[in-house]
C-alpha cells in the first residue's frame, strides 16, 4: 500500500490541461463498438477505469487500437458483439458494470460481469430492477444486488421507468438497453443527471427525445462511428480549482475543461462561496460545452448546498468539503445521501478525516456541517481505497500545518493517473 506526503505551498500558479472526461471516455467506447465503421477519439482518458472499459469490448471482439494519442474502434454495429470467453472484470468502475448490464441485457449470449473488492459492495439493484421490467435475465449476489452479475441475453421490451434517483449510470444502463428493445423507452429522474450519454447518442445518430428531467430512445436504430476529441474533466479540474482558491497568492489557468451543465455544480457553489472562477474561451467540441477556468485565491465562506445543485456536483464534494473546511463560518450539505454509496462512504470517510486535520464536522444521514478553521493541522490520513477522497486530502495538504500523509493513492490511477505530477507542477514553496 502506497502513502504519499504532500507538503504545504506558498502558492498554486501556473498553467495546465487535465486529462480526459471519464464519462465521455466511457461512453466513446461503448457506442464506438455497437456503431457501424470507425470511431476515433482523442483525449481519452487512459485511467484504470476506462481501461477497464476498452479490455471488456477487446474481450467481445472488438478491435480497438490506442497509440497513446488516438484510439481508434472498429464498431461491429448493434449486433456485432460476441459472447466473451471469460467473466468481464470491471475493475473499481461503476460506470462500466452498471452500463454493461444495460448493454449486455439485450445481446444474445451470456455474460459475467465483477469488479474489485470495493465494486462487489456498490449497489446494482438500481440497474437490475428497471433492466428486469425490460424483460432482461440477470442474477447475482443477494438477489442481483450485488456483483458479480451473471446476464443472459435476450429480447427486450419498451418501458416507462421513473427513477427514484437522479444518476446518470441508471439513466445510460437503460438507454444502452433501450437500443435492443421493441419501441420507445423513456427514463425520467426526480432532477436532470449528467447528460453526456443523449449527447452522445445523438451524435452516433440514435434517435432520441429529451424532455423534462428525462428522455426517450427509440430502439433498433443503427449507429454511425464518429471523430470524437474528449475535453478535459470538470471533476478533476476541480481539484485544482479548490487548490487555487484556498492556497493564498495563487492564479491557475486550466485549459479545454468540458464544463456541461449538468456537471457544472461544483463551479456554481464554489462561487457561491466566493471563489473566483472565470470561463474564457467557452465554445462546443464533439457536442459538449468546453473552457478554460481561470481560478485566482479567494476568501471563501461557508454555504447552504442542498437541492438540485447536488447531483450536478456528486463526485466533486470530497473536494468541495476541503473548500469547506477552509471556509469561514459553517457549509452544510443535505440532499446527498448518494455520497455514502460511491466507491466508499464518502460522507463517513470525510468527517473522518477531516476531524482528524482539526476541522468540527457533523454528519447527518444525507449530508454533513462543516465549520471552517484558519489552519488545518498536519498528520496522516486515509483515502479509504477511493481516488476523490486521496486527491481531495492532498489538497487540503497544502494548506495544512506540517503537511499531510495520504494512505493508500494507488486508487488515484483509476481516475487520474498524472494527479501528483501536475500537483507538483503547479504547487510553488
């Protein structure tokens, strides 16, 4: 188990690009191999998770070819995939097992999908049930809760789900399945998730209908490949974000930073706080919204974060809680309960480590208070296995007093594999 320690700075300046979406990643991927022809993308992320992503369509046939600056997809088209010799290892990804289990719903073979330790713990029930209603087979652990997930193929029917969650990996399991179902599939959800997969599919050419808080695909409707270039990730650029605004004498640049408004969250309540965040350059690349961010340090004070705001930031708040704690006055964040079921409990993990750098944190089923101190003290912390959480303590390192020691980054690979190199980069003193 590796721990790294990250000192205090003087400063974070400079100028830097973040590596690819994950998401869009993803998503690239997966439609690249159910469409017809060539999908090329750059700027993908090569993190563990989307790795994880390009072995399982490998394992199903597809061709894909990565020379480090293109990765290029040999789509086979809706029903090119074959039946993999072998389980399907999903790695720490959520985004994979649970899109896969839309996706391979409807094929005509049977599949295995896991992941590591910490991915046979995350809820799949979610994806199950509205999957089953489409008339998909699929058992596991716990009564198809848990992974591993054993899926056989078969024939779907068109459903009217009303999901009792805004996620964005529900919502993209369903559509992936709606693909290969008989009519029209329509999703809503209680707030509008990260809508990366109907941008997406519209670009592929499927046929699609957004309405409010939700949308309709059409099934057995061809995809065409397409030229995609990945921006960079909000939720990593965010951790930079955060490091500027609560490091004094700092202005940091970061370049091609997709910035949909679905994911947007994290921006909106940082300047609630007072941060100072600029968008330059806002423009359109592959369907998505991009920028550059322009973050100078700011004297940030506590805020109410609840509501529809919280799903357009669900994996940017281990960072947001490091704002917090160095915040004047109290944050508290409600609504948020989907943060004890990411890849660790991250309400749990937070408060924990947080108290431990000094900073009064209560919890609450939903969410947590947080009341800012002037200095957080040094010492050693625990990432818990899950990236956001070891990026987001690094940062509070650098403000800290002493420096902090991070247990456990090998997790940071999943996501974010150059995280240190750039923090180096960037972090002055």
């Amino acid at each position: 188990m590796t721990s790294i320690t990250i000192n205090p700075a003087a400063s974070i300046t400079g100028e830097i690009s973040v590596p690819g979406d994950k998401s869009i990643s993803h998503r690239s991927i997966m439609l690249g191999a159910i469409a017809n022809g060539t999908t090329t993308v750059r700027g993908f992320l090569r993190g563990g998770d989307n790795m994880a992503t390009m072995s399982a369509f490998r394992g199903m046939g597809i061709q894909i070819a990565d020379d480090g600056e293109v990765v290029t997809i040999k789509g086979r088209g809706l029903h090119g995939l074959t039946e993999p010799l072998d389980f399907i290892d999903c790695g720490n990804s959520g985004t994979t097992i649970r899109l896969l289990t839309g996706l391979l719903a409807g094929q005509s073979f049977f599949s295995i999908v896991t992941g590591d330790q910490y991915l046979r713990k995350r809820p799949m029930k979610r994806v199950v049930e509205p999957l089953s209603r489409m008339g998909a087979l699929i058992q596991g652990r716990q009564s198809a809760s848990l992974a591993p997930l054993a899926i056989s193929g078969r024939p779907l029917n068109a459903i009217g789900y009303d999901s009792p969650i805004s996620s964005a990996q529900v919502k993209s399991a369903i559509m992936l399945a709606a693909l290969y179902a008989d009519g029209e599939t329509s999703v809503r959800e209680p707030s509008l998730s990260r809508d990366h997969s109907e941008r997406m599919f519209r670009l592929f050419g499927a046929s699609l209908k957004t309405f409010n808080n939700g949308v309709t695909v059409r099934g057995g409707v061809e995809l065409n490949g397409q030229e995609i270039t990945v921006p960079g990730d909000i939720s990593s650029a965010t951790f930079f974000i955060v490091a500027a605004l609560i490091t004094p004498g700092s202005e940091l640049l970061i370049r091609n930073v997709g910035v949909n408004p679905t994911r947007s969250g994290a921006i909106e309540i940082l300047r609630a706080m007072g941060g100072s965040i600029e968008m330059l350059e806002e423009r359109e690349i592959s369907g998505e919204p991009v920028a550059d961010i322009l973050v100078r340090s700011s004297r940030l004070t506590g805020t109410a974060i609840s509501g529809n705001v919280v799903p357009r930031a669900i994996d940017e708040f281990p960072a947001i809680c490091v704002a917090a704690a160095c915040a004047e006055g109290t944050t508290t964040i409600n609504d948020a309960r989907e943060l004890r079921v990411k890849e660790t409990d991250r309400i749990a993990a937070m408060a924990k480590n947080l108290r431990l750098l000094g900073v009064p944190v209560e919890e609450s089923d939903d969410g947590m208070t947080i009341t800012g101190v002037d200095v957080l003290a040094g010492g050693s912390v625990e990432s818990f296995g899950d990236h956001r959480i070891a990026m987001s303590l690094s940062v509070a390192a650098l403000v800290s007093k002493g420096g902090i020691t991070v247990s456990d980054t090998e997790c940071v690979a999943t996501s974010f594999p150059t995280f240190f190199q750039l923090l180096e980069q960037v972090a002055r003193g």
